[in-house]
C-alpha cells in the first residue's frame, strides 16, 4: 500500500470537488445559452470545459468532459431554430478544443508522475545522508528539524549524525559550502568516514583528523573528474561524551557557528569557531584544537547551520537566536527539552523569514540521559 501511494500522481486524492468545477462551468454555459437572447449565443464556449479539466483532472477524466461537452454543444445547439444555430465551424472548435486538452492533460500527468518520482529520490537520498536516529541513541536524547532552502529539490549540504561507541558517543553536525548534488556527495562521503572513525579511535582529534583527510581526498577526487569543487569545503562541529566524563562534552570546531547549552538559567555559547574548515586544513599550520567543556545534566546543546542565523525578515534583520531561545527558557525551563527546543527554532525561522529560506537550515538539539540512581536505569 505504501508503494501505491508512492506511485500515485499528485492530482489524485481528495480533489473530486475541484475536479467538478467543469462540470459546473459546463452547466452554467449550457442555462446561459438556453436562456438568452438569439444575438448571444455562447455555447461554443463549451471548448473552456475540457481545457479547465486538463488543469485539474486525470487523462481519462478529461477525455470523458471533452466527449460531454462534445454531446451538449449538439444538444444545445439543435435546441435553437435552425437560422440561430452556431453550426459546424463552432462544432469543430469544441471538438479540437477537447482533443487539445486531453493531450495537454497526459502531458501534464507524465510531468506529475516525473515529479513525483524525483521527489521520492530525493526523499531516498535525503534519508540515505540524515539517516533515522533512534530515541536516546547513544545515551543522548535528540532532536532534529531540517528544511532544504529548494523546496523542490528537498535535500542540499547541511547534516548530522550520533555515532555511539567503545569511547563514547561523537556527534557531528556541518554545512557543506554550496548546493546542489555535489554538496549532497559530500556530505554523504564526511557522514560514511565520521560514522566508521567515530566508532573504531579512541581520541577525538583522530577522528577529526579522519574527517580532514576524508574532505580532501573527496574533493581531489572530484576535481579528476572534471567537476568543480577546487573551492569547496565544510564547517563542522564535532562533539564527543566521554563515558568516564559525564559532565563534560569534548569539542573541535571546524569553523562552524558555535554550539549553544540552553538550560533552565539562560544560553551559553560554546568555543566559538576557532579552527578552519574541513578541506581547508592545508592553510593553517595546525589543526582545530580540542576543547573540555563542563555541560550540566539539564542543559541542551543547540547546534545549528548558517541557514537559522542568517535568516533574514523583509527588513533585512536577522533572527535573533540567542534572545529568543533565552526568553523562552526562562519564562518555561521545560523548553530546554530537545525536542520543545528544536520546534521553537524552527518555527521561529519560518516566521521571521514568512517560510522563505534562502540557505538550507538544519536545527539539531542534544542532551544526555541521566542516569537514576534509585532506580538504576537512565531517564531524560
């Protein structure tokens, strides 16, 4: 059933009263013309009945106005003496016309069903690069909201990932510099390394010197192949939770937008950007240093991409991130919850912005679970 569904056009489904209206546009023309005067005949605008359908219906649907307006025109005409009739010329326009709009309708449901499998590819990709994370996986309760700026395209560079292990659990989250399918490939190609780095090294700085390593060969192995990725690069947060530290988060920061810890008393920003990103490492004389971090048991870590803070409102302002998560928080301490957290930035986006993304923008939110000593198991 959900294959169907996958499969099905998009102009099926919940419109049969949309797909009326030539119906009722055919029957308004038909009472007009039987009503009025000899001097204004309008049946032979019978022909807009099809060509609405084409807009709304399926082929055979179309088919099926076009072969009963066809009928009415004959119908209505011959109701008329013989001196008033509109007679063979107009006759033949209807039937063109209805011809005309059933192919115009294939043609459209052809481009629909295109669209729709393109959208199921990107939505296959999409999960392929964001794959599904379980609750509490990896000790962290989680949260993640992401919009893609192309609404047609429903995927672009921006990603996150927890990856749970014998040394913890590592949690990467980046922007990959430009759109389009070859951001997607590389977002993809940092993912795959982070999630068999993140799991086999023990020291996070090896994990991020994995993911540098990655970024380069990737985009070598590009420019071989004749695609244009000389300038492209990623910002990147990699965040690691010591299992021997639970109140301490490890950090490197590959020139990305700090993290945020939200809890019940206020924001806090976390080292800010202090390394270049991936793919850049060549230009520095060091990598990104690694930063210890005390994190409390009710606070929330808040990363998110360029795309929430440079969003912009119609007067050019930018979101204001940090005030608004603060206010929030303390008026309810409760909306440090990830999931409340992320919500409340999504939605704060598309308002300031009136829903018009100009970059794609990721909202990822995180904190660990604490561990109940009465009962010994882990709660949030």
């Amino acid at each position: 059933m959900e294959s169907w569904r996958r499969r099905q056009p998009l102009w099926t489904g919940g419109r049969a009263a949309v797909q009326s209206l030539p119906l009722l546009l055919l029957a308004g023309i038909t009472v007009l013309d039987l009503e009025t005067a000899e001097w204004f005949r309008i049946v032979s605008w019978i022909v807009l009945v099809p060509g609405t359908a084409a807009a709304l219906c399926g082929v055979w649907t179309t088919a099926g106005y076009a072969v009963l307006s066809l009928c009415t025109y004959v119908a209505v005409d011959r109701a008329w003496p013989s001196e008033h009739r509109a007679g063979l010329a107009d006759f033949l326009l209807v039937a063109l016309g209805g011809a005309l709009a059933t192919l115009a309708a294939a043609a459209r449901v052809r481009r629909e069903r295109q669209m729709l499998h393109m959208r199921n590819i990107a939505d296959t990709t999409r999960r392929t690069v964001l794959r599904g994370l379980p609750p509490n996986w990896g000790g962290l309760e989680h949260a993640g909201a992401y919009l893609a700026s192309d609404v047609a395209a429903r995927v672009g560079g921006d990603f996150y990932d927890i990856q749970p292990g014998p040394h913890g659990t590592r949690v990467l989250v980046g922007d990959v510099q430009g759109k389009g399918l070859g951001a997607v490939e590389t977002a993809a190609a940092l993912l795959g390394t982070f999630r068999e780095a993140a799991y086999h090294e023990a020291e996070l700085t090896v994990v991020a010197e994995r993911l540098e390593n990655r970024m380069t060969r990737h985009r070598l192995h590009r420019i071989a192949l004749g695609e244009d990725d000389e300038d492209r690069f990623s910002t990147a947060v990699l965040l690691g939770f010591p299992q021997d530290a639970p109140e301490t988060v490890e950090l490197i920061n590959f020139g990305h937008e700090p993290p945020l810890a939200v809890g019940p008393h206020g924001v806090r920003a976390l080292p800010a950007g202090d390394g270049l990103p991936l793919g850049l490492g060549d230009l520095a004389a060091g990598r990104p240093p690694l930063h210890r971090v005390p994190l409390g048991g009710e606070e929330t870590l808040l990363l998110v991409t360029d795309g929430v803070t440079e969003a912009r409102d119609g007067a050019g302002e930018f979101y204001p991130l940090v005030p608004e998560v603060t206010r929030a928080v303390l008026a309810d301490p409760g909306r440090a919850e990830p999931h409340r957290l992320v919500r409340r930035v999504r939605d704060g986006v598309l308002r300031h912005t009136g829903g018009h993304l100009e970059d794609d923008t990721t909202v990822f939110a995180i904190r660990r679970m604490c561990e109940d000593p009465v009962q010994g198991r882990l709660r949030s």
